[in-house]
C-alpha cells in the first residue's frame, strides 16, 4: 500500500504566487460508489482573482460530480458546467 492517496507538485512561474489549484475525491468502493476523480484548474495568469477563480472552479467541480448519479461521462460533463 502506498504512503499516501494522492499528491500533486506545482512548480512557481514567474509570478510569487501561484493561482494554479488542484483538488481530489477519493471516492468509495470501487464496486459502485463515487469513483475517484482529480481535477486541476489553470490560473487566470495574473488577472485579479485568479487564485480564487482556480480554487472555486475546482471545488464546485467535485461537488457536482459527487452528487450527481449516473454514468460517468454526464457526470463529467455536468459538473464541467457546474465549475
């Protein structure tokens, strides 16, 4: 077994920040629950807000992918319109 679920690294641009976000659901039993989905969403290359955008677009992303039913690829489609 590994010593952790997931991980991801950024590397900083030229910027001292970084508006880059990425967030993971784990999932469940992956006889049929909510399978295990990743999502990483680009900055706004330095326009205001874009961290935040970044976050939020990942977070709204999870939330609508883990509770919609059904297969995945609408899941997948749907929470892209969510986020």
């Amino acid at each position: 077994m590994n010593a952790f679920e997931h991980a991801w690294q950024t590397t900083r641009g030229a910027r001292e920040y970084q508006e880059d976000s990425a967030a993971v659901a784990n999932g469940s039993s992956p006889a049929g629950g909510v399978p295990r989905v990743a999502v990483l969403a680009d900055g706004m290359g330095g326009h205001t807000g874009g961290a935040l955008a970044s976050r939020v677009c990942c977070e709204q992303f999870l939330e609508a992918f883990t509770k919609r039913n059904g297969p995945v690829p609408d899941r997948l489609r749907d929470a892209l319109d969510a986020a």
